[in-house]
C-alpha cells in the first residue's frame, strides 16, 4: 500500500516534467519553421547549411530545462560563430538573426530562473560582457536591457519560491496546530474521565469491599453479591484506565501537553501574534491565573476559538483581545475588522460559536457574538462563584 501511494504522488511530477519536454520541443520546432526560411534575409548562409544553422539557433532550447547554463553556453557560443563569420548582410545591424536573439534572451531567463545563483551570475555577465563587445553603436544598450530583463526574471523567482515556501509554512502550522488540538482535546477528555468515572469506580470498589463489614445480618447470598460487585467495578476501572492510556498517548508516547487555563491565555496570544496575527491586547489581568480551572479552561477556549475564527474569515485584519476580572465574574471581549458581510460560523454550518457558548454556559456564564458595524465581536461572561478552584 505504501508503494502504491509513492508511486500514485509521483506521477503529477512526472506528468509536469513530459508536458514540459513537450512544450518545450514544440517551441523549438516552431522557432525552426521561423528560423529557416528568414536567416536568408539578414545573413548570408549558403542555401544547402540553412536547416544546419537554423537548428543551431534554436536547439540550445532543447536542453534548457535539463542544463540551464549548458543551454545559454551553446547558444553564447553559436553567438560567437554569427559573429565571426562576419554573415550578417550589409543592411542588417546586428551579427545574427533575430531568432537566435530570442533564444538566447530566453535561455538567459531560463537560467534565472532554475539555476544556482553563480550560475545566474555568470549567464548575466557573461551575456552583457558578450553584447556589449559584439554589438556596435546604440545596440549596445542591450547589454543593459538584457540585465533588466534578468532582474524581471530573478524577480520573479523569488515570487515563486516565497509562495512555496509560504505555502510550505502554512501547511506545516496547520498540521502541528490541529496536531495540538488533538493532543490538547484527548489531555482533556483523559482528565475528565479520570476525574469523574475513575473517581466514582473507585468508591464503588470501596463500599462494595466494606459493606460486608459496615452492615449487619449479611448473609453468604448477599456477601457473594458485594463480591461480583467489586470485581464487576474492578474490571470496569481496569478498562477504563485502558481507555485513558490510549486518551493519553500519541504514537506510544505519553501525552505531555497540560490542560490549558487562565494563566496560559498570555502565551496564547503572544502565539498567534508571533504567528503573523495582527492582534493587540490590554494588559491581563496579574489575578488571571489564579481563576478557577474550569472557567480558565472556558476563558482560554473561547479565546482561542475567536482567534482562529478571526483568522480564518478575516486574515490580515486587526483583532483585539480585552480580559477584564472582578471579584464575581470574568469578562472577555474579542474584536476583529472584517470586509464585506459574512455568514456567521453557526449559520455556514459550523460548531465554533456554539462550542464557545456551551463553553461559557458549562461554567454558569453567557456568550454572545454578533456583527457590529466593521467588527465582528463576542463578549462573554464568566462567574467566578461556585467554578471549581484552580488545581483542585
């Protein structure tokens, strides 16, 4: 199967370079069926050499995309042959047809654009060097347009390189982003399980062992019914804990990433803005960390989820983040600029803003999130009273 699917990659690849070769060859055959029948009209080739000299002309081309600078050498070189046969007619300016001129100003981007830059250097000067040597009065001003041409050319390399690599990054954040979703969301359903079925399995393992011993007048019928009860418990806390290695591991490895809560909200931010988010923010409360788990949990959720929200519906645009605390509730307010009108995430079908309402609703507080004016902002509130202490 994985061969198969290495080789199933690999064909787009190949398919990109045969459509290349063949585009390729097409050209030079069409600059041939140029090339033939006009190098008698600027320089004075015997009539049996002219399908000789025209493929010199254009067949550098056809290693180009292999040997860059092997294809620009062979053309510089038959260059040098026009021009020291002295063929050019008396009428014509230039040592050579317009053809190989083409040709060779091609070869020259095509060396810009796929070869290593001493490549790129020498193919430029050499190219200026040569022009500026054979071509006489004002034609020597191509010496210059020439390492214009190659500038446009360089130019546009690295437009392409900074797309691939931009792309390269964003799929990589992307993967190690839902990676740690993954990992963050199995950390806390482990931990949810641990803490309320493992718990009460536990207890129920407890009573039914000391039943026997805290109650009066147990027969053998019933002592034997506390037993089956234990080892009925015993069995399920056993798998239970089974489940919640495999909660916790990824790949064999032990989860290592923590519940986050109020005090990790700092790092989140400073995250998404080193990730290239627009984003400012007031300055957090110094008590943050201090805030139940749960509702540190619901804080830090909500805020994510607004930010990546933000992010996917209005990349590029500002957003700010307000955390305000008292000694009742805690306030979160997200704002962000978006363009024209969008359908919200509830209405396209989404869970975003019904997680972070049932998010804000599990801890006893309320969500609201809506359009105002160019912003798009949620507001919620969470009470303090009655959440379960931080690092209970």
């Amino acid at each position: 199967m994985v061969r198969g699917t290495g080789r199933a990659l690999a064909l787009p690849g190949r398919l990109a370079t045969r459509n290349a070769d063949v585009t390729i060859a097409l050209v030079a055959a069409l600059l041939f069926a140029i090339a033939w029948p006009t190098l008698p009209l600027t320089n004075a080739v015997t009539p049996s050499l002219l399908p000789v000299v025209a493929f010199l002309e254009v067949g550098p081309l056809l290693v180009a995309r292999v040997r860059p600078l092997l294809a620009w050498g062979l053309a510089l070189a038959v260059g040098a042959g026009f021009w020291a046969s002295r063929s050019a007619l008396p009428d014509w300016a230039m040592p050579w047809p317009v053809v190989y001129f083409l040709v060779l100003l091609a070869l020259l981007v095509v060396v810009c654009l796929r070869a290593p830059w001493p490549e790129v250097l020498i193919a430029v000067g050499g190219t200026g060097a040569f022009l500026g040597v054979v071509l006489d009065g004002d034609l020597k001003n191509w010496a210059w347009g020439q390492a214009a041409l190659a500038a446009v050319a360089l130019l546009v390399r690295w437009l392409i390189l900074s797309r691939r690599q931009l792309a390269r990054e964003t799929e990589l954040g992307e993967a190690e982003r839902a990676r740690r979703a993954v990992l963050e969301e199995r950390s806390m359903i482990a931990r949810e399980l641990h803490d309320v079925v493992a718990h009460h399995m536990s207890l129920i393992v407890v009573q039914a062992q000391s039943a026997p011993y805290r109650l009066s007048d147990v027969d053998a019928a019933t002592r034997e019914e506390f037993t089956s009860i234990e080892r009925s418990a015993r069995a399920a806390l056993t798998e239970v804990r089974g489940v919640l290695g495999v909660l916790r591991s990824d790949d064999g490895e032990r989860l290592v990433a923590p519940v986050p809560g109020g005090a990790d909200v700092a790092s989140l931010l400073a995250s998404a803005q080193a990730a290239g988010m627009p984003l400012t923010w007031d300055a957090l409360p110094v008590t943050l960390g201090e805030v139940p788990a749960a509702v540190g949990l619901a804080a830090y959720r909500i805020v994510q989820e607004s930010l990546s929200n933000a992010s996917r519906h209005a990349p590029g645009q500002p957003c700010h983040v307000r955390v305000e605390l008292d000694e009742e509730s805690l306030h979160l307010f997200v704002a962000n600029v978006i363009g024209a009108p969008t359908p919200s995430t509830e209405a396209s079908g989404g869970s975003g803003l019904v997680g972070m309402r049932t998010r804000a609703e599990a801890v006893g507080g309320e969500l609201t999130a809506g359009r105002e004016g160019d912003h798009w902002q949620v507001s919620a509130r969470l009470p303090l009273a009655g959440a379960r202490p931080a690092g209970a």
